[in-house]
C-alpha cells in the first residue's frame, strides 16, 4: 500500500478541515476579526486625536457676549476644551457658545485669505498686499465719506476705530445695538455720567423684567454662578440664599428656573416698572430728584388695572411682587430686552427709579454707578460716545440721504441681525465700497466688496473693559490661546497700519502697543492681567445730579392693545450669534420641537392657538405688514397670552450648512420705530398676525 | 479489471478514511495549538519603558498613594502618568554606588535611578511612558466622572459589592486597571501590531459590564441613577 496523489490529497484536505475547525474554538479568528475592524477604524488617513502634556491657561470670550471667563486647557500646546474659570469675576461656569470656542476655529465658514469681489460679482482669494492696498486707494478716495460699524462692544479696538475715523474726518462711526447703548443713553437722559452696574453677587431678591439674566443678558456666566451659589442643592444646603424671579412674554431659561415667573406681553416691561413705581410712592417712598413730584404724577397712571390692562399681569400679582421687594434686604430691579436690544432706553431710566425708591443705588445689592472708562489712544471717542451713534436709525433714515463712499464693519453681521433685514440690505446695495472684517462668511461678508480674515477671539489678544451688566468696573486682557487657523490679521493692527500709510500719527504702532498703555490708563498691572488677573474699580459715581425725566416715560408709555396679538422674539446663546450663526458643537442641543427638519417653531399657548385656529405641529404664517414666514406651531404653555413667540438664530443665508436655511430670520418681521421722547430705535413691540399656512 | 479495481478502492478508501481523520485530527490539534499558545503573543510586539520602575518599591515601601503620581487634571480629566517633574520631587540626586557584591537586583536599581536623575531630571529631557491603557479617539472617558459615581457607592457599601476603602480603593481601580502596585519591575507593555492598542486596554464588554449592570439603572434613593448604558455616554 502507497501514499499516493490521492491519499495525498485527502490527508491535506483532511488536515485543513481539521485546521479550520480547530480554529473556530480558538481566539484566532474572532480576535482578528475584532483586530481587523479597529485597525480600520486607525487608517492613516483618518483624523485622530493628537495627545501632549496638558497645560492650563486663562482667557476670556470675545466670542460670546457673556464676556465669560474661562480656562482652556491645552494638550501639546494645542487648545482642546473649554472650562470655567471659577477664580474669575466674569467666570464661574461654561456658556454654550463659549463651549463651542474651540470647535469653531475650525468652522467651515472661515474666512481663510483675503477675498476680493471680482468682475463675475463672485469673491476671489487675494494676497494680504492687494487687500490692503485697495483697501487704502479706496479710503483714500473716500476722504471723509466713510462710515464704521464694530460689533465689538467691550474692546479697545473701538479706539482705533474711533481714532482712525476722527483722523479721516468722519465721526461715523456705529456699535452694534445692545442693551448696553440703551442703558448708556438711559444714563445720558437721567443726567448719570455712569455706566449702570449691577450686584447681583449680594442681592437677595433679584426681579428680572424682560432681562433674560441666566441666558443671555449681561455677564451670562457670572450671573449663572450667583444663581447656582444662592441655591444650594436641597439635600446639600440651606435653603435658597436669594430669590430670582422674572417678569417676560415666554419662559425662557432664566423664567424656567425663577420662583416666579411672571407673564407679560412683549415690550410691557416699563409699564410693570411704572406699576412697581407708583405703588413705591403710595407706600411713601419719595425721591430727593428735583422733577420727583412731576414723576409721582405720571405713575399714578399706572395703577394695578392700568398694568393689568396693558402688560397682562393681574393686579394681586403686581402687589405680591412690590411686598417682597419692600420686604427683601438688598432688592435688585433689572429690566432689559426681551431679546437684548431694541428695548430703548425708557425702560432701563424707570429701572433706575424704582431701584431709587427701593434705597439700593450704590448699595450693597443694589443698582451701582460705575465710572466710565477713558481711552488710551490718542483721538479716539469713549463707548459712551460711540453710544449716541443709532446705527439702525441710521441704516433706516439713510436711504434719503447720501450714503458713505465706503463701509468698514468689524466683526459685525447687520444684514442678518438688524431689524427689517430687507431693507438693511436696500441701503447697504446704495454703498459703492463695502470691508468687512471677519472671521466667518456670515451674510455681511457675503455681501461686501473686500473680506479681510481676522483672528477669533481665541486666536488673539484683546481686552475687555466693563462688560455691561457687571457689578463693578472691570478690565481684563486675553491672550491668544492658539495661533490663528488661517492667514488672518487684527483688525486694529491693520487700521495702525492703514493710519501710518496714510500718514495718520497716534502715537502707536501695533495694538499690542495700546493694550499696554491701556494697562496702564486703568491703573493696571500688565503682567498680572496677561496671567488673566483682571482689575477691579471699586469706585462709585454719585447720584446727585440725577433727574427721572418723566416727560420722557410718559410719551413712551403708551398702554398696549390687550386683544392685539404680539410678536415675543427671544434668543439663546446655544444658537450662538449673527457672526457665528449656529456653531455645529451645539447642533445637538436643538430639540425637534426647536427645529424640525428645516422647520423653526413658533410657540404659542393652547389658548392663543385656540382663538386663532392654529392646531399643535401645523406649518403657520405670521405676518407683520406685509412680511411673512412660516414656521411649525409648537403648543406651550410658557407663552403668555396673546403672544406668538420666535426664536431669533435661525434663518441664515450664509455662513456654513449647519447654519444656512434652517427656519426664518425673525428680525424680517420687525420695524425699528423711534422711541417717543429718546429717539433711540426700538424694535420690541411688533404685532403681528398668525393663520395656518 | 473492474472487480479489481473496486477491491484496490475499498482498501486505499479505508486508508484514505483514516489518513483523511488523522490528519483532520492533526490539523485541529495544530490549529488549537497555534491558536491558544502561539497566536495571542504572536500579534503583540513588546515596548519597553524608558527606566525600569517598581510599583512594589513605591507603593507598598514607601506607601506613596496612587495620586501622589497618577492624579487628576484641573478639569477633573486623568493625567495618567507622571511627569518628569513628579519624579524629581523625591529623586534629585544620584544615588550612592552600591558595593561590587550587591545583589543583581540591588545593581539595576541603581542603574535605574541614575538613568532617571542624569538623563531625564537633570538633562531636562521628559519620561515617554508606554501607556497600558489608553482608549480609543471614538471613547470619550473621564475619571472624574467615574471618581464620583462609581467611589460613591463601591467603597462603602456592604458585602461584595465594596471594593475598597476611601483610603485605600485599589481594588475598586483594579476593575479596570492592571495590578501593578505589588510588580517590582515594569509590566511589559505589549501592543497590538494589527490595531496599535495596547493588550490591556480595556474592550467594551468590559465597560459593559458595570455600564450594563442592571442594579445601576434604578434610583440611589438621591435621585440619581449610577450608570448609563446610552451610546452618547462614552462615544462622541
């Protein structure tokens, strides 16, 4: 007997039968199976984390408007998380936009050269030296005839922008609009050369009308803290230390965590102010203001059925709401915006006298007086200056008049976030030469004529001075956590630049060199701030000179139609800001009643939604005039009657697809009117009307 | 010839039936051989650490904490392993030579020590320790997180539950973690030379089986539930 072929053949497959089968009851093939399917997941093609010591340094968002401070922690020198900065006056927590910092530096919007419109109406990349260089032929040519918007609030960059528009003749010059102007001309009618600050750190009774104080008004991440320390978890602590209530059209983060919240209907939160007023004064509160006696007059029109009648707060509410005022330690009125801005000044110069009558200016949780910061550079205008600039009255009553030869905006997006959208946008298509400064594409870029790429808020160093709604002066400086992502430059240091071609002298060469010397003009130590050790201004500004300018708040007090149906906008900082429109870190943030599909909601409560025909989950239009936009009827509660309710974020055209045609721009359906007696625009009251679409 | 041929056949197919099982046989002996003793180190290749370190010396000698090298970021993240600046806290100079009969261990020691100090302390150069866990860029995992739920309960409860003391919680890390604290020398660091992960780090079953865990899904009694099996808990 042989071993042949065959035998052969049949011992090998014999042997490899075996082989297979004895395999399967090893590891081998199911840990090579499980190897094969990581080792696809690590291609070297695919992005993966990069590790690296960490290391941990201080900041503070030019991002957010919280001015939130913050701590970043690096991995390898590279920026990888954001964090609160506890140690910090403006710190103490995370906003979602600051969260989404880092994500956004690399955004698919970023603007990453120089871009120049050409000849087939598209925007081409250029070199730095062509941008510049047509940027100063054309300001050249322009002489005087140029105007600037900043949408940078806090910074010294406005110094630069102010100086290099003084230098050029000009003294237009625009802030985006913000409760910060509204309380600064408030100041200016009431005769307080101040800046209003606010203690919320030792109120104990804190009632928040319209101002949306643990969203986004004012110092967002500090008043979260204050919030979070005076409530102790209920099995950890006391009982709450303060009580925050809130007085505003929708149920917004701040009334869904006030004890209580109180329904009002949009833009009423000076009558509510008035009512508190006036029942101050019956209970024999009184005022040393020489026009207090003209002043008590005036509110006595604003007893409870008078409120009731035109804000929708019922009469019992508004007392119960004056007793605990009177019966807290340290009461604090805030009244602002239902959506931070547009609210006009009227409303924040009632605040003030009612937290006059309450005993608190200058007091220990009370409204303060805070000293206005000066300039460092040569030439240029304070913010409170720059304040009495109203940009959309200006981009609303220019279009009869000469507009500028040229348009610098920094950092600002006015097509998307002024009101009436459309007709910004008339005016703006009047101006022959259009800059923007930004470090995303977002509807202003867009739509100028030359894109000059910045650095983000986390790519530079920059400075923050008396954020609007802190409790005392503060100057802080931030430094660049990160090199810039892209080719960008600062927008000061290429107005320092643009000065020195144009033979303009300030005295300084980069804003490296005036953030130094406004160090130094707040009395400030500059390393200590470059460790993101901010200075404080303990100093108050007194009030003897004050008026209450009832004149004023009796011409802005007219009584709202109870049945009209009026249009309550509100925002979240989640939904980040019209430069940054929707940062794609938040995305998930957005629930389906938010925003479904392409679909923005508009909230209403069942028995609004009742009297106008509207059923839960229908696509409906509101209209205002002859603007319209649809959106998904949303049933809730947290509405107050008669009121339709729209998030504001939505409806970008630009910038990236996590942005661009989700939902409407809610600012379509609003008109800035003059607020009677200020002349500051207002857009807080709109009417509005809604039908199944 | 055809009867021939059947009666050759049924021989050579008796033979062929048991060459064919014999070698099936040999050929799941082979492969079991192969797959449990060859193939599992067969896919590892060693990295070796940069100074020969003891856990034994450290931690049980000198009753140095865990945390005093393995601690926890300002942000509650885990920094892992020790800088160089951890070591220099105690090693600053080189230790003396030891006698020309000390024991071979004793030698290696010093070997050690003075690689630590000349090269890594004073040469100002940094510790690249061979990490045996590090998880995957899809795991998002946190030790603070961990630190609070998991501590919360496991070191104080009764029974076979307790893992641990506050004071000393080695076993409860040990869930996870190898035990290294009694080894006198490096534990080999083994990497996968198909994935590049290293033997030891942790697979998701193992997550699961506290993520999973039935009891951790009902209420402490605080209002609190101790573990979440949703994805977005540890995938990003």
């Amino acid at each position: 007997m042989g071993f042949d072929r065959r035998q052969f053949l049949k011992a090998a497959a014999g042997f490899g039968a075996g082989a297979a089968a004895g395999a399967l009851v090893t590891p081998l093939p199911w840990t090579l199976l499980d190897d094969i399917a990581i080792w696809s997941q690590n291609w070297s093609w695919i992005p993966s984390l990069k590790g690296g010591p960490s290391s941990f340094v201080p900041a503070v968002s030019k991002t957010c408007p919280s001015s939130a401070a913050l701590t970043v922690r690096l991995a390898g020198g590279r920026p990888v998380r954001v964090l609160p900065n506890r140690d910090h006056p403006l710190g103490g927590g995370v906003t979602a936009l600051a969260a989404a910092e880092l994500q956004l530096l690399n955004s698919p919007a970023r603007v990453a050269t120089p871009l120049k419109r050409g000849k087939d109406g598209r925007l081409h990349p250029v070199e730095w030296s062509e941008a510049t260089r047509l940027l100063f032929e054309r300001l050249e040519e322009a002489g005087e005839n140029v105007a600037f918007i900043s949408g940078d609030e806090n910074g010294s960059v406005n110094e630069v922008i102010s100086a290099f528009a003084s230098a050029l003749g000009t003294d237009r010059v625009f802030l985006m609009p913000s409760e910060g102007q509204c309380a600064s001309r408030a100041c200016d009618f009431l005769g307080l050369k101040a800046q209003l600050g606010y203690d919320l750190e030792n109120s104990d009774f804190v009632l928040a009308i319209g101002a949306n104080i643990l969203e986004t008004w004012g110092t967002v991440a500090r008043n979260r803290r204050i919030f979070g320390a005076s409530r102790p978890h209920p099995q950890e602590g006391p009982a709450p230390g303060a009580v925050f209530a809130y007085a505003g059209p929708v149920q917004n983060n701040s009334a869904a965590v006030a004890a209580p919240w109180l329904p009002i209907r949009p833009g009423t939160g000076l009558l509510l102010a008035l009512g508190i007023a006036h029942q101050l004064i019956a209970r024999g509160r009184s005022l040393p203001a020489r026009d207090f006696g003209l002043f008590a007059q005036m509110t006595a029109d604003f007893g409870p059925e008078a409120v009731s009648a035109g804000a929708g707060l019922p009469g019992e509410t508004l007392l119960q709401v004056v007793d605990s005022l009177l019966a807290a330690r340290s009461p604090l009125v805030i009244v602002g915006g239902e959506f931070n801005q547009g609210a006009g000044a009227a409303p924040i110069m009632a605040a003030y006298a009612v937290n006059a009558l309450l005993g608190n200016i200058n007091a220990r949780g009370g409204l303060r007086l805070l000293p206005e910061a000066g300039t460092a550079l040569p030439g240029a205008r304070d913010r409170r200056t720059l304040y009495r600039n109203d940009l959309p009255s200006w981009t609303a009553g220019g279009q009869n008049e000469d507009p500028p030869q040229v348009l610098v905006v920094h950092e600002a997006n006015p097509l998307f976030a002024l009101p009436d959208p459309a007709a910004t946008a008339d005016f703006f298509r009047k101006i022959p030469f259009k800059v923007a400064f930004a470090s995303l594409l977002d509807e202003t870029a867009a739509q100028s004529d030359l894109v000059l790429p910045i650095p983000m808020g986390m790519e530079r160093a920059d400075d923050i001075c008396n954020p609007y709604g802190c409790g005392a002066g503060i100057y802080c400086l931030t430094l660049p956590v990160a090199p810039p992502h892209v080719d960008a430059r600062a927008t000061p240091d290429i107005l320092l630049f643009l000065a020195r071609q144009m033979g303009m002298d300030f005295g300084m060469e980069t804003y490296g060199d005036l953030l130094r010397a406004k160090a130094l003009r707040m009395r400030a130590n500059p390393d200590l701030l470059a460790a993101g050790i901010p200075v404080l201004d303990p100093e108050l500004v007194s009030p003897a000179e004050c008026v209450l300018r009832p004149d004023i708040l009796a011409k802005t007090a007219a009584l709202a139609n109870q049945e009209a149906l009026s249009l309550a906008l509100w925002s979240k900082l989640s939904l980040g800001t019209p430069t940054t429109g929707i940062p794609p870190f938040n995305t998930k943030t957005l629930r389906s009643a938010e925003l479904a599909g392409e679909d923005m909601s508009a909230l209403l409560n069942s028995a609004t939604a009742g009297k106008c025909g509207i059923r839960d989950g229908r696509a409906i239009a509101v209209r205002s005039g002859k603007k319209r936009l649809t959106a998904r009827a949303r049933i809730f509660e947290g509405v107050a009657d008669n009121t339709v309710a729209l998030c504001l974020g939505y409806g970008h055209t630009a910038l990236d697809g996590f942005s661009r045609n989700k939902g409407g721009n809610a600012m379509e359906l609003v008109q800035a009117k003059a607020e009677p007696g200020t002349g500051l625009a207002v857009w807080d009251r709109t009417d509005v009307n809604v039908s199944n679409a | 010839m055809e009867e021939t041929k059947h009666c050759t056949n049924g021989r050579a197919g008796r033979f062929g039936l048991l060459y064919g099982a014999g070698a099936f046989l040999l050929g799941a002996v082979v492969a079991l051989a192969f797959g449990w003793g060859i193939f599992p180190d067969l896919m590892f290749s060693a990295r070796t650490q940069p100074i020969a370190f003891s856990h034994a010396v450290h931690a049980d000698q000198q009753e140095i904490g865990c945390f005093t090298c393995h601690n926890s970021l300002a942000d509650g993240s885990f920094s892992g392993l020790p800088t160089v600046e951890t070591c220099a806290g105690c090693h600053q100079d080189v230790p003396p030579e030891p006698a020309a009969d000390a024991p071979k261990a004793k030698r290696e020691q010093h070997a050690s020590l003075t690689a630590l100090v000349t090269t890594y302390i004073q040469g100002g150069k940094e510790l690249v320790w061979q990490a045996h866990q590090r998880q995957p860029d899809n795991v998002f995992f946190s030790h603070a997180a961990h630190f609070n739920a998991c501590f919360s309960c496991h070191l104080t409860m009764k029974g076979g539950l307790n893992m641990g003391t506050p004071d000393d919680p080695r076993r409860l890390c040990m869930r996870c973690h190898p035990s290294l604290a009694e080894l006198n020398s490096n534990m080999p660091v083994q990497e996968n030379i198909l994935t590049g992960y290293s033997r030891t780090t942790m697979k998701m079953w193992q997550c699961e089986s506290c993520h999973a865990f039935p009891g951790h899904f009902s209420d402490d009694g605080a209002g609190r539930t101790a573990a979440n099996n949703a994805c977005y808990t540890c995938h990003k």
